[in-house]
C-alpha cells in the first residue's frame, strides 16, 4: 500500500464520518460465499432504513476497466450491500461506464462522490425534518383557536404584539427546507415573533439544521407545556386525525405561496 493511496482511502473515510455515517477502511467482510477485503466500508441509516456501501479506491494512474466494475457487482452481490462506488482518480474506459450503467455500482472521481453523496445525505435528512413539521403541524391544528390562544400556542387577534404563534414557525420552517432543496443560499428566517430562537439567515446547511433543530424543538416544548396545562384543567380535547398523504398541509400551502412555487391552475 502507498502512502499516497492510504491518504486516499482516509479522506474517503473521513468525508462518510462528516455525514453522521459509519466508516472504516481495510474492512473484512464475510459474505454469503467468502470472504472480501473492502478499501472502505460504510454503514449509515436514514429514516429507519440500514445502508451498507461498499467504496474501492483506485488511486491509480491508468483508467478503471470494465472487470474491476464487473468483479465489484459480484462483491456488492455476495455481501448484499445496497451500493457499490469505484473512486478513480484518472477516470473510466468506455467498458467500465457500461458495465456500470443501470446498476447499483457508481463510478466517480473523488470530487463527484463528496458532492453526490453530500447532497444525498442533506436530502435525507432535510426528508427527516419534514417529516418532523408535519407531525407537529397535525398536532399544532389538533387543538381549536381558542385552546391555541388560552394556552399561549398562538397571539390573540386583538394582540398587537406576536410573541408566538405555531403558524408562522411551521411556515417558516417549511419555506427554509424547500429553498435548502434548491440550495438556495443563503435562506431567509426572518419571523414577526419576538420568542424566536437562533439567527435571522443561514448561510449553510449545518446553520439551518442547528436552526431547525432550536426552533422545531421549541415548538415541541411549547406544546408539551400547553397539553399538560390541557390535561391538568381538563381541556385536552384534540382531534387526532392526521394529514393525509395525498393533502396538502397548511402551512405547507403558506410555504409554497410565499416562495412562488404554487402550480397555476
């Protein structure tokens, strides 16, 4: 192994640990008929599902060919991996492109696999906090105006000040999650309430994740606090119907218009 190649494999390993993945270089790993030795080994979970890849580093001088591809898909087979990556630095013959095409097995330079992956992982978890505002959302419009307003989820109308209201963090929210979709840098968080938490922009995805992260789980304190209340007086009466798949949600709706996406009718 050269010094050179072993830094390879490492900057590879490193970049799936700067994901929230699990990785390992000079892994091996027993498959159904033998036994393989992978240059990284990656494991990770998105949204409950397990993901094995399996990374070859071919720090070489000469272009990959169609066997290397063809003897990574029987690896990728025989140890059931989800997705198999050849990382080259001097690129792939004509053979190894179509060995590979319509295939688990992806063929990349370096630079190709931290932006792909990269944008994988962020689109995973921007799927993971959507997910989260909906579940709050359903459970922020369980409860009537008048609950919402008595038990501080929302301002008075007559209020002059908005100290808080579960609406416009939720709007907020899903507007921030579609522009990182988009990359759309950097995103405007800009709210009316004077209880809001974090900065007023997010120049990258880390800022808006620890934007998210401060505000989603102020909303969820929020209510916590407001449904004991509930609970204690004997108000807690919410509708638990949720929002179904083909619907749209509210804020959702508020997100698209403020953001011009909604489809012309």
């Amino acid at each position: 192994m050269s010094e050179e190649w072993f830094q390879f494999q490492e900057r590879i390993k490193d970049h799936f640990l700067s994901l929230g993945a699990e990785a390992r270089t000079n892994a091996r790993i027993q498959g159904v008929r033998t036994c393989h030795d992978i240059d990284v080994y990656v494991q990770t979970r998105y949204l409950g599902e397990n993901l094995v890849w399996l990374i070859e580093a071919k720090f070489w001088k000469a272009k990959v060919k169609k066997n290397q591809v063809l003897a990574l898909r029987a690896i990728v087979e025989d140890i059931g991996a989800d997705r198999g990556f050849i990382v080259s630095m001097a690129g792939f013959q004509k053979g190894a492109i179509e060995a590979a095409n319509k295939t688990n097995i992806k063929l990349k330079t370096f630079d190709e696999l931290l932006s792909d992956t990269r944008e994988f992982a962020e689109s995973e978890i921007l799927r993971a906090y959507r997910e989260r505002v909906n579940l709050l959302e359903d459970r922020y419009w369980s409860h009537s105006k008048r609950t919402r307003i008595e038990y501080g989820l929302r301002h008075d109308i007559i209020d002059t000040v908005f100290t808080f209201t579960g609406q416009e963090l939720l709007t907020t929210a899903r507007s921030a999650i579609m522009a990182a979709e988009d990359r759309d840098y950097p995103i405007d968080l800009q709210m009316v309430l004077t209880e809001r938490k974090g900065e007023a922009t997010a120049d990258s995805f880390q800022q808006l994740c620890n934007w998210l992260n401060l505000n989603l789980n102020h909303l969820d304190e929020r209510l916590l606090n407001a449904e004991w209340r509930m609970h204690e007086n004997g108000d807690y009466r919410p509708n638990t119907g949720r929002t179904r798949a083909r619907d749209s949600y509210i804020t959702e709706f508020m997100a698209k218009a403020m953001m011009g996406k909604l489809e012309e009718k």
